[in-house]
C-alpha cells in the first residue's frame, strides 16, 4: 500500500523502541499505512540503521529519528521540549520501549531501578508531557505489557526489592505498564482528553530483550532466547514480525465502546505466546482500580512536576 493512499496518512505516530526488534517492525508497518513516523532511539548508530532500513522497505515514507533515553528523565524532557516547540499534534504513541532482567540491579540516570524506570517511568513521563499534542491530535497511546504481567498485582516493595529480584521487578514495571494504560484511559474519559490509551502484548518471540546486551551486564543471549528462536520455526511462539502485530493493532483498530470503568482496548496473539494478532480479555492484574490510581499518584510523585498534567 502505498503511504500516498493509505489509512493514516497525515498522521504523526512516535514510535519508542523503533531501533531494532519489534519496535522496527511497528514503525515499519505504521510507516507502509501512511503514518509519517518518529524514532526516539538511545544509539544514533542503531537509529541509522534502523531508518535505513525503513525507508528500504517503504521508499517513500516520512520518517525521522530524535534522541531519547528512557532511563533518563532530563532526555525525555528534552524530546518532550522538542516536539512541544514543533506545535505538530501526535495522533499515535506507541510506547515500546523496554529492558528486561538484568543480571545485577542498574540505575537509571535518577536513581530509580533500571527497568521501573525505563519500562514504566519514561514512558509514562513521555506520554504525560506530550499531553497537549496527544489531545490536539485526538490520540492513540498504546503501551506494550508482557506475559510476565498476567498474574500478581502492584507492589511497591517488589519494584525495588532487596536484595535485587530481576524477575520481580521486571513484573512490577510491566504490571504497572498496564495499569497506567487503564487509568490514563479513564482520565481521558473523565477530563475530555479525546485520546483513546490501549494495551498490547507480544506473547513470545526471540527478541532482542534476551539476547546478549553487554550495557546491561549480559555477556551472552539467555538460554531461552535460543528455545524460543527453535519454537517460533514451527510457529510454536510468534516470530519477531508476529510479535509486533498486536502493538499495530492496538494502534489501528476502531476506538472501543466507552466503558464506566476500564477499557476492554487490549491486544495480544490468539494464543498466549504466539498466532495471529486480536483483541484478548484484559488480564486480572489491570483491573484494579485502586491500584491504577495509586500507581499514576506514585508515577506522578517520581517523575516530578515538569510532567505534571
């Protein structure tokens, strides 16, 4: 299809992620349904790679990438402070992005555990400073959770346990992933925002959160990428392509029914670690109200007043 004739021509979709794995396969497919596309990316060199690779398989497509780092919180203000200068309303967000169980506990550039902060933090300071553009542009938000997140609930002595638990606090900020796309949907509702927040998981695929990342302290893939790439060949798990279609649904579908409470807008593979892309029953663990509202009060108090709605 060609972005001159598509569905989301004219539209502005930032993509966060957009360097490698599932997150250049969004971009890409938002990018071939006409959307001019953003890639925030952490590497320029990744970031090159990745537009060059995009503008191969989508010759004329508009895309760009800026500079982000979702550990830091002065970086997301600072893309924040771009695009807000631009005055350009963002129709999707795509909040993509993430870590996952590093071997020994990391920081963030503010002192928050690596993957709360990356995973839950950044994003949702992005999307809380993009507010103004996001309601100008009547937005889409999606926010990619994990199966890890599935069972459990908040806790906020499991986002930081000591001694350092990798697992649990990479369930805690996925957990909160999806609490935070609930409550920001039913703001939107209450206060009039007109933008639309969903929710996706990818199932299982060999990504790149499992292979070999020397930055997080991992000098080889895990065993369970290496499984996982054998499974998905017999289409057992998704593929890296598969994986990514949830998220571009998310980003696509019709707008869902209001709903009194929380919006049912969650998307994820037939089955739970692979098949084709469709809307899924919203798991127990982003149910909970209280919780949601208890997480966007704790998010609020950690990423400071320059994201304040």
């Amino acid at each position: 299809m060609s972005p001159t004739s598509s569905p989301l021509r004219g539209r502005l979709a930032v993509v966060t992620g957009a360097s490698d794995g599932i997150g250049t396969v969004i971009a890409t497919r938002l990018a071939s349904l006409g959307a001019e596309v953003v890639l925030p990316v952490r590497s320029p060199e990744k970031g090159r790679r990745a537009l060059d690779a995009l503008l191969r398989e989508i010759p004329d497509a508009v895309a760009s990438t800026r500079t982000l780092d979702l550990a830091s919180l002065d970086s997301v203000h600072a893309l924040v402070t771009d695009l807000r200068g631009e005055g350009r309303p963002v129709h999707l967000l795509v909040n993509n992005a993430g870590v996952m169980t590093p071997p020994d506990r990391q920081e963030t550039a503010d002192g928050f555990e690596l993957q709360w902060g990356t995973n839950h933090l950044g994003h949702a300071a992005l999307t809380l400073g993009l507010l103004p553009l996001l309601r100008d542009g009547h937005a889409r938000v999606v926010h990619q959770t994990s199966i890890a997140a599935r069972r459990g609930r908040l806790r906020e002595d499991a986002i930081d346990a000591t001694p350092y638990d990798a697992m649990a606090s990479y369930v805690q900020s996925k957990i909160a992933v999806g609490l935070f796309a609930q409550e920001l949907e039913r703001r939107s509702r209450a206060q009039g925002w007109k933008i639309t927040s969903t929710l996706a998981h990818p199932g299982v695929s060999p990504t790149n959160l499992l292979a070999a990342q020397p930055g997080l302290g991992r000098s080889r893939e895990l065993g369970a990428r290496r499984v996982i790439r054998l499974l998905s060949r017999v289409h057992v798990t998704g593929t890296v392509a598969s994986a990514a279609e949830p998220a571009v649904l998310a980003a696509t579908a019709p707008a869902p029914a209001p709903a009194p409470a929380t919006s049912d807008a969650f998307f994820g593979p037939s089955r739970l670690i692979g098949g084709p892309a469709r809307s899924v029953a919203l798991w127990e663990p982003f149910r909970d109200a209280a919780d949601a509202r208890k997480l966007w009060d704790l998010t609020a108090d950690a990423i400071g007043p320059r994201f304040a709605v």
